[in-house]
C-alpha cells in the first residue's frame, strides 16, 4: 500500500523520507530515536497525515511493541483524513493478528464505510480468523477476491481454511491473466488444475491446443463462468472484442457483484469502440465498490473516449486526492491531464511526484511540456534538464531536452540531444519521432528519411511516420529548381508524377497546371497527373476546371473515395450543390468510416436546406472522429438557425472540450447566446474574446450583449474604444447606432446613420433610423424625404436598369410585398403583366396582393376571369380555393381544391389544404386520406404529417399519430408539434414521454395559447404538476425563468464529487466537514447543495410506462448494492452510486420515484406474473426482501405483496 506513494506537499514528503530513514537505520538507538522523533511529530501535531505515513508508523509500532503501544496505535488512526480507511484498517489487521480482536473490531466499527473493498474485507476475514469463524472469513475473502484477484494474501488464507477448492490454481490463473509471474500449483487433479492447464497452453503460446482444450471441456458448454472468462480473454488476446464482450456478459449474469469482472468487461467494451457500454458496466461496478482503482481508472478512460473530458477530469482529481492512488497512477494519469489540454492540474499532479520523487523523468517531462505550452522556455528548458539530471539514460528526458533546444532555436545542440535519446532507447518512439522533426527542421533531409524509416521499422502502422517519409523521399529526388529546368530528367509518367506532386508540396500551383496543360499530350491519360492537375487548380480558384480534372480521373478511378470527395469541394466552391451532393455520395458509399466525407456531405446539406440530413451526416462524423469540432460547430449553427439554442449551446460545449484553444468556437458561442437573449453567457464569452485581439464582429457582438443587459455604459466604452481604432467599420458602426436608439439619443443617432449610409449607402434600417431621428428632433422635411427614397429607391434603381425585363419586376414586386409596400407590390405586377399577360405566377401574385390588401372579391373575381380564358389551370382553382376559406366558405373551398388536383396539381400542400377544410366540417375520414396522399407525395413534409398525427390522435389511432408526428418534428420540429406528442403520449400514459414533449415545446417561442393549454393539460394527467403549473406561468405571462433556474454543468460536475464522497463517507451531502474537505469555494458548494436538495415531487407512477421499467430497474439496484436495506431510509448518494444513475439529476428522479412508488396507488388489476410471486411471498416479508427474493422493483414488489398470503 505504500509503495510506490506520492505525497500532497513539501513537508509530508520529507517526513516519509525521515521516516524510512530511521527505520533502515541499523543502528539501533539512532533507529528506535529517529521513528519516535518522527512519532512524536504526528501523534502531537493537530494536523491530518497521508495514510502511508501513519499506515507504515502503526505497522512499525506494532512491531516495536513498546509500553502503550496500542494507544499510540489510535493516537495515529486518528491522525487521519476522515475519507481515508487505510491507517484504521491497517490498525485493526494488527490487532487482529496479535489476538486483540475487541481492538481490531473496534477499529472497524469506528470507520464506518471503507472505500477499499478488497482490504476491509481481508481486514474482516483475518478477525474472524482469529475467532476461528472459517465460514465467516471465506465469504469475507470471497468479497475480497471480487475486488482484487491478484492479492496473494487472500488466496494464502482460503488454502489454509478452505480445501474443497485448488487456491494455488486459482491464483496461478488469475496472475498468468494480468501478465504476472506465479507458482505452478500442485497437481491434485482438481477442476481448478484443469482451467489452470487451460491457461497455461494459452499463455506460453500453444493457441490452437489452448483451444481444442477450452471447447472439449463440458464446463465450457455448461457456461461455467470461470470458463467463460478464460473464453473472454482468450478472444481478447486475439483482437476479437464482441466474442469477448459476450463472454463476459454470461459471466457476470452469475456473479453480480463481481467488480473485477465488471471492470473486465468495460474493457472489453472500450477495447472494442463501445464507450457508453463501457462506461456503463464501470458505473455499475462503482456502486459495489466506489474506491476500487480499476473502476475509477476504466471510468477515466471512458469518459476520455467518449469525449467527457470534464467528467474524466472530476474522476482524475478525485483519484489522485484518495489513498487509493499510487505512484503509476501519478505517472498515467498525469499523461492523461496533458493529452486532455488540461496544463494546470497536469502542472500540480507533477509537482507532487516531484514533492516525493525529486527529478522524476515522467514529472519533469510533464512541467517541461507546461512550460513550453507557456511560452516559458527556460523553465522548460529547467525541468527538462532536471529530468535527464536524474534519468540520464531515459529516451523520452532526452527527446523532451531536444525538442526545448529546437524552440530555443539551438539546433546544434537539438540534434545531439536527440542522438542521445535514440541511443539510450533505439525502439522509443518519443525519441525517434523527435529525431524526425529535428532532422526536418534543420533540412537535414537524407537523415530525416532514415529516422522515419527506423519508426516504421519499430511501428509498421506508424501512419504519420509513414506520411513524412512520402514526403520526404519526393522532396529527395528533385531540389527546389523551376520546373521547366526539371523536364530534362522526366523519363516516363512516374518521373512526371514526382515532380508535380514535389512542386504542390512546394505551392507551386501555377506552375504544376502549366506542366499539366503542356504535357497534356503525353501524360495526360494518367490518373494521378489528372488529380494533381485538378488540385493545383482548386488551389488556383479555377474550381469548375478542377471539377472537369476530378471527373477524368474519377473516369480512370472510380473505387477512390477521395477523387470523388476532391470533385465534391469543387462542385461546391464552383456552385453546383447538385453534382456536389453526388459526388459526396459516392465518397461515402466508397469509403463510409472517413469523417471528412460526412462533414462535406452535411454542408452540401446545410446549403440546400436538408438540415435533418445535414445533422445526420454531421452526427456519423462526430461518431467517427469524438475529437473534430467543426462538425459540432455545424450542428449548433444548424440547430440555432431553427431557434434551437439550449442544443445549440450544448453542441457548442462539446466542441471546446476537443478544442479548446479555438477562438472561433467561443465567437460562434457568443452569437448564439446573443441571439437565444442569453446575454450574461454572451457577455462572459466576450469579456475572454476581448483579451485576445478581436475583430469588428466579435466586439460589436460583445456590445450588443451589453445592451441586452442594458450596460449601456460599457457597451459605448468598448464601441468607441474600437471606433477610434476602426471609424468605418460598419459592423460597429450598425452597433454603435443601436446602442444610440437604445439610449434615446438622437443627435448621436442622427451622426451615426450618416456615417453607416457612407459606407452602405442602400442600407434600409439606417435609412429609417435616421428618418426617424429627424422626425423626433422637428427636422420633418428631412425626415419625408427619407421615407420617400425608402419605398422609391428599389424601384427606381429596377426601373433603370431592368425596365423592360418583367421577370425582374416580378421578383422585385415579391420583395415589396413581402415588406409590406402593397401600392409599390401592385404597381410592379401589373407592368410585368402587361409584358406577359398569360403568366401564371403573375396573375396568381397579383390576385395576393389583391387578397391582401382586403380587396377579397376583387381577387376572385380577377381570378374567375382568367379562369375563363385557362380553365384547366390547376393552381388558379387553388388561389381560388385559398379566398374562398379566407371567407368562411369551406365547401367551396373544398371544391376549388378538388378542381386544382383534378387539373393537375400534385404537390403535398394542396392536399393539406384540403384535408384541412375537412377536418374542419368533421369528415375524419377524407382529412386522414389526403393528408396520407401528402405524406405519400414528400415523406419528409412536416405540416402534413403534423396535420395527419392531429386527425389521427382525434380518431384515437394513436400508434399512427405516434409515427407521422415524429416524422413531423425529424423533418421541422415546432411547438405545435411538441404539443400533439405531448397529447398522444397522454393517452398512451406514458409520463417520460410527456416529459420530453414538454421539454421539446419550450424551446419554442409564441406558441398559441390553445397549444399551451393541451401541453398544462397532458403534464397534469401524468402527474407533473410543478412542470404545469411553470407552464402555466408562463401562459399567465410569468417569467420564462421562473422557478427554472438553469444549472450549470461544473455545478453539476462538483455535485456529481459531493454524493459520491458522501456515499462513501457514509455522510450527508451537506455535511459541513464533508464540504470542508472538497476544497472548493463556498459559492459553489452552496450552489451545489442547493441544486441538491431540489428534489421534485414525481407524481402519479404510471406501471407500464418506459419510464417506469427503467426506475423500476434502478430502485432494485439500489436496493441490492446499497449499505442500508431500508427503502424508506434511501438518500441521494445511494440512489445516485448504489442506483447507477447517470447523472445527478435521474438520480433525484430515481429518489423522487422511489418516495412516489412506496405511496402511490395500486393498479385494480394485479399482473399475472406478480400474482404468481404473491403466492410465494408472505405477508410478514419486507419490501426490501421481496425486492431482492424476486429482483424487481419497489412498486412491483408493493403489487407482489398485495397479493401475499397469510
């Protein structure tokens, strides 16, 4: 247990070492003088010590047996942490061996909860021992094994008391698994032996015997778990990780509580991509054994892959303050807060190895490498030395030394470094790679080469060495001369294809396309000639050439997913988003697993509007590449441009935990929150984007965040500041005259405008912000002027230039229209009109604006008139159909709308008309069939499968509504929609369901007050009431945060720590000394308390619901694996660690639950199956016993036992 420590400062360090000094000390006197002084130290001091120091003091007094020894024995137990169990442990283990079990048992009553299973229990089985309770101790040991199977002691004990079982081959078996050394059992002729033979061909090589062996076993076709494992790990061995996984699953079907087992099976899973599983099966091994090093460290790992850095940060932190920590852990998990970009916590966790372990290679490595990531090169330059000071022959000192002198541009001394680096390790990658950049750095090309080549010659599938090498071997068959000087030397296509992929290399693009037109005659048929010509010209912006380029060689190549990719980006720079989207198809059904496909494919999307397919496509590249942010930066803008925020943001979030030096995701963040009117989030991004340069954007965004929080004095310092550095930027210019609108000043406002209107001469707003400044200051002449050239200056700039071109003057008069300038709108249709007198879209405009501007029966009538002249046009019978609803006549509606099909109109709007109308008049049965004829003509269209769900809710076929509203909300989710969901799962009495749909519908603004009260009324029928009567507030114009203060994720991160030291103190979460000992400020605590003790009443329990099967599930487990048996005495550590709740907030729902499930009323009629347990269950049987007899949850084992008997 002390091995290996690593100590939390200075001072606690050196008294390890004066410690160990004295104890090695071999004269006596100076020995026993030397442990007393440090003795002495501790037992009179008032502070808390590190549990190696007082485990190795009570194990030393122990030994020494002096007077009173076993005083200063629980002098020293209660010098320690109150988290800590290792020195009362280690207290009562020596009691218990010298037969002073009242003492020992003491020690153990005393500390409550251990947060080392595997030690508690070995600790219990050497007490009951010493009582000589053999039964007692093997299932303490047993427990033990579960922890940790590699601990000799236990098996020492279960062979000593234990015979039915061969221990030694148990152990051998186990050790031989972790790649450890072990005994050769005795040949007893056990079962045991017989695995242990198993393994022992497996893992001294003999494979395909290992095997033979393993399926003629009858154990193995009996499922006998220890052979399942053996199956499990010899499939790992081999790479195959889903025969692994399965294995193991049936393994731990058997054995429940097994955390090794557990543990083995996440890795199973993280070794085989599955994260969540992964992540999974360690959470439920946490809630059997919370302090276990191997589930701590396969959740770290987890969350890592998973891309959770923050979560792994919380899990490394916690870790590294436990006693459970050792010095590897130190050294790999420090690693992990370097690869993760966490630079400060990697810098602490350093320097406490180096409190321990002054000059520590793998510490100074680290602070080096802080320092650089600092610009403090000569600290780097410091640690790096100090590490090769103390490791004079370790590679990765020396690389680290080498790669500080290559920043300090010494590169002299860079490349001896790393000579000496390669020399101490030939086969260090760190140190060869190392060697490869210097080379690079200093042209040294031939030398570069050969390092590259001794990589690979290490690692074969070293893809980056590999890249370089490529490189490096064009660059060393041509020098950089003008390519004319070159073609001499070109023998053949291969020759010509060096020399142009040389010069791209070199961005000679201009050069490479003249090369490829010139010899077009002679190498133009090549395929990579056509490639390379093609991305020398996108280089160039020549993109439809280099379309043309990309199509011929896709002609020659048509398996290479990246021409087809490289034609894509062509396409698209070019404009032609159709052959874009193609091209990128073919990519991908070339080459699906490439991330950069997918994120081409979603932008083609995003262009064309397809953002259900857009976000798709980014969602398989996230899944592909966790660590690639720009896909997560597309999706929020996507999900924000549909007034998505909350998902936007989060989406946001994940991408700057894989890149968090990336300004532009914090500027993209800032946007977004100003746009969703979060503007303290907006002005917390910008006060960081301020400190780094910003552009005119950033600062004109951070000014409106400003003003949204009205802090128009700082909005107007930091706009002039950026003014008088910028006085025509119109960005800020637009901000500042904002800011003056805002602030009522209208002198500045008027001066503002006219500087805009400089700069943007056409510029409408500031046109009528000015316009409305004069009026205000009296200045009304100016004012009509400006609102005249307003209406006027589209028009007449059209009228000039596009005077006899009607289709202009149709779209402008759309525009006019569409900004309500009706007179303007009218005046331009008809001169189209006159150009084209048989247009349709004309006459179908003009009939609008008719329509518009109340002149209903004008419109009709215009419209009847051309109807005599084209009486099959089907869309003037729809704008016929469309004022006749406008006017209350649904029948003739109706009737205009089954002309427009009849003659020809076929789009899935008309059919929604219609089925409106009739759903409308109450014929169900001819509303379901055209808005199913909508769905059929455009599966993806959301207002008619929105219409089709509403009329087949009313008819109550809800498994139908059930499928046409989540296509509606997958196609364009909406408030409306949210609150059909929220109706069908009302009926279905599905109350999660509710729950999602509300969460859905808030996310939209506006929503009618109907839609509202159908949302209140479904939230009410399912028992969430606190979400609607918050809804209700809001009806009522209540505050959109009332009662719904957002919690923040650190918040709920440092809550996540808190139930879990909680839990395993076995303490309140506000216990005071509890919060004293997280070390964090109390703001947050109070924050994090509070968020806490917000436990929401849950309601009615609807039995049959998802929701209720996996809370149900839950309550069993904890249940199961909690301290405490008592259902009623749950609190929120145990729902939340023995519950394997995801988070904190389903662990408060858990809670709520269970509170709910003990009272809420029975269903009338008992399901069969708990009818049938009943009739085993007896009435006088607890809840709890019920729960574990029948492995069901606590509002089934309530229907069990109604149904008990006497």
């Amino acid at each position: 247990m002390s091995d290996g420590a690593v100590f939390g400062s200075m001072e606690q360090a050196q008294l390890w070492n004066d410690l160990l000094s004295a104890d090695s000390n071999k004269n006596n006197d100076k020995r026993i003088g030397g442990i007393k002084k440090v003795l002495d130290k501790v037992i009179l001091s008032d502070e808390k010590y590190d549990s190696p120091i007082l485990c190795k003091l009570i194990e030393i007094v122990a030994r020494e047996e002096a007077n009173g020894w076993q005083d200063d024995v629980r002098d020293l137990v209660s010098r320690a942490r109150s988290r800590d169990c290792h020195p009362a442990l280690t207290a009562a283990l020596v009691f218990a061996r010298k037969g002073l079990i009242t003492d020992a048992e003491t020690c153990i009553d005393q500390l409550g909860e251990a947060p080392d299973k595997c030690m508690f229990h070995l600790v219990k089985a050497q007490i009951e021992l010493a009582r000589e309770n053999d039964r007692e101790a093997i299932g303490h040991l047993n427990l033990a094994l579960c922890s940790d199977k590699t601990i000799h002691d236990i098996y020492v004990m279960l062979s000593r008391i234990d015979n039915r079982i061969n221990w030694e081959a148990v152990e051998a078996c186990e050790l031989m698994a972790a790649g450890m050394t072990f005994k050769e059992p005795a040949d007893d002729g056990s079962p045991e032996l017989s695995l242990y033979r198993i393994y022992r061909e497996w893992y001294r090589g003999s494979h395909e015997n290992a095997t033979r062996m393993l399926m003629g076993s009858s154990q193995f076709d009996e499922k006998v778990p220890a052979y399942c494992v053996l199956s499990a790990r010899m499939s790992r061995d081999e790479g195959d990780w889903h025969s692994a996984q399965m294995m193991l699953e049936e393994a731990s079907r058997s054995v429940e509580n097994d955390v090794s087992l557990l543990c083995e099976l996440g890795e199973a899973y993280l070794g085989g991509g599955n994260y969540d599983l992964a992540l999974a099966r360690f959470r439920n091994a946490e809630a059997f054994d919370i302090g276990n090093p191997k589930v701590v460290r396969g959740m770290i790992r987890a969350n890592m892959a998973l891309g959770k850095n923050n979560e792994a940060l919380q899990g490394i932190s916690e870790f590294l303050d436990s006693e459970m920590s050792t010095y590897d852990d130190y050294e790999e998990l420090t690693r992990y807060l370097l690869e993760m970009g966490f630079f400060t916590e990697a810098a602490e966790a350093a320097m406490k190895i180096i409190y321990t372990h002054p000059g520590d290679a793998t510490a100074c490595i680290v602070l080096s490498k802080v320092a650089i990531n600092e610009g403090n090169y000569r600290e780097a330059e410091k640690y790096a030395k100090d590490g090769v000071a103390s490791n004079k022959n370790n590679a990765e000192a020396l690389a680290q030394l080498a790669r500080v002198y290559m920043a300090l541009r010494r590169t002299s001394k860079a490349a001896s470094t790393a000579k000496k680096a390669v020399s101490a390790d030939r086969r260090s990658i760190v140190a060869l790679m190392t060697q490869v950049d210097i080379y690079r750095e200093t042209g040294d090309l031939d030398h570069a080469v050969e390092a590259c080549r001794a990589v690979l010659e290490v690692d074969p599938a070293n893809t980056q060495a590999a890249e370089i090498l490529a490189n490096l071997e064009m660059k060393g068959v041509f020098s950089d001369t003008a390519a004319s000087d070159e073609m001499p030397k070109v023998v053949g296509a291969e020759d010509f294809v060096r020399l142009i992929s040389t010069l791209m290399t070199e961005g000679k693009y201009t050069e490479v396309e003249k090369l490829c037109k010139d010899n077009d005659h002679k190498y133009g048929g090549d395929k990579d000639v056509r490639r390379i010509r093609g991305n020398a010209e996108f280089a160039l912006g020549e993109y439809l050439k280099a379309s043309a380029s990309f199509a011929s060689a896709a002609a020659l190549m048509k398996d290479d997913a990246e021409i087809w990719h490289s034609k894509g980006l062509a396409d698209e720079k070019f404009g032609d988003f159709d052959s874009a989207e193609e091209a990128y198809g073919k990519a991908i059904l070339l080459n699906m697993y490439n991330p950069a496909y997918w994120i081409s494919n979603g932008c083609i999307k995003e262009k064309k509007g397809d953002y259900v397919a857009a976000v798709k496509s980014f969602n398989r590249a996230i899944e592909l590449d966790p660590a690639s942010s720009y896909a997560l930066v597309r999706k929020a803008a996507i999900f924000a441009s549909n007034g998505m925020y909350s998902e936007a943001l989060n989406f946001l979030e994940l991408a700057e935990a894989t890149d968090s030096k990336n300004t532009n995701i914090q500027i993209v963040k800032m946007k977004i929150c100003l746009k969703a009117a979060r503007y303290t989030d907006a002005v917390y991004i910008g006060k960081k984007l301020m400190k780094k340069d910003p552009d005119a954007s950033t600062v004109a965004t951070y000014a409106r965040a400003n003003l949204g929080l009205k802090d128009y004095g700082l909005a107007k310092k930091v706009l002039e500041k950026a003014l008088a550095n910028d006085p025509d930027s119109y960005e800020l210019l637009t901000a500042y005259k904002d800011l003056a609108i805002q602030t009522a000043d209208t002198e500045t406002t008027v001066k503002v405008c006219n500087q805009i209107l400089k700069i943007e001469p056409l510029d409408r707003a500031a046109k009528k912000a000015l316009a409305d400044a004069l009026m205000r200051l009296g200045r009304s002449d100016e004012a009509n002027l400006i609102y005249a050239s307003i209406k006027t200056d589209a028009e007449a700039g059209t009228e000039n230039k596009e005077e006899d071109d009607p289709a202009a003057m149709f779209n402008i008069a759309k525009s006019m229209m569409e900004a309500g300038d009706l007179v303007s709108a009218a005046r331009l249709t008809d001169r189209a009109m006159k150009s084209d007198p048989d247009n349709i879209d004309y006459a179908l405009l003009r009939a609008t604006i008719y329509r518009k501007a109340g002149d209903k029966r004008v419109a009709d009538m215009f419209l009847s008139q051309y109807l005599e002249r084209n009486p099959t046009n089907g869309s003037v019978h729809e704008a016929i159909g469309d004022i006749r609803v406008a006017d209350g006549d649904l029948k003739g509606a109706a009737l205009a709308y089954g002309k427009a099909i009849q003659n020809g109109i076929r789009k899935p709007a008309i059919y929604v008309k219609l089925g409106n109308i009739q759903e409308r008049m109450g014929a169900y049965s001819n509303a379901v069939t055209n808005y199913t004829s909508a769905v059929m003509l455009d599966p993806h269209d959301a207002d008619a499968n929105r219409c089709l769900a509403y009329v087949q809710f009313k008819t109550k076929d809800y498994d139908s509504a059930m499928r046409s509203i989540q296509a509606s909300i997958t196609s364009e989710p909406s408030g409306e929609a949210y609150a059909i969901l929220a109706m069908i799962y009302q009926a279905k009495k599905d109350r999660a369901g509710v729950r999602d749909a509300y969460q859905g519908f808030l996310r939209f603004d506006n929503n009618s007050e109907e839609w509202v009260q159908a949302v209140i009324t479904a939230l009410n029928s399912v028992g969430l009431r606190t979400e609607a009567s918050l809804l209700k507030g809001r009806l009522a114009g209540g505050s959109d945060e009332e009662g719904a203060v957002e919690v923040s994720a650190d918040i709920k991160r440092y809550a996540e720590r808190i139930l879990r030291r909680a839990y395993r103190m076995g303490v309140e979460f506000n216990d005071p000394d509890l919060l004293d000992e997280m070390g964090s400020d109390q703001g947050m605590s109070q924050n994090a308390v509070s968020y806490l003790s917000d436990i929401p009443d849950y309601g009615e329990v609807l039995y049959g619901t998802n929701e209720y099967e996996h809370l149900e599930e839950l309550s069993y487990h904890t249940i199961l694996r909690a301290k405490n048996k008592d259902i009623e005495a749950v609190t929120l550590d145990t729902a939340y660690v023995a519950g394997s709740a995801k988070d904190v907030d389903e662990a408060k729902l858990l809670l709520a639950y269970i509170r709910a499930a003990t009272t809420s009323k029975l269903p009338r009629e008992i399901p069969e199956e708990f009818v049938k347990m009943g009739s085993s269950t007896k009435k006088t049987d607890s809840l709890e016993q019920v729960m574990l007899d029948n492995k069901i949850g606590v509002f089934s084992a309530r229907m069990v036992m109604s149904c008990a008997h006497e």
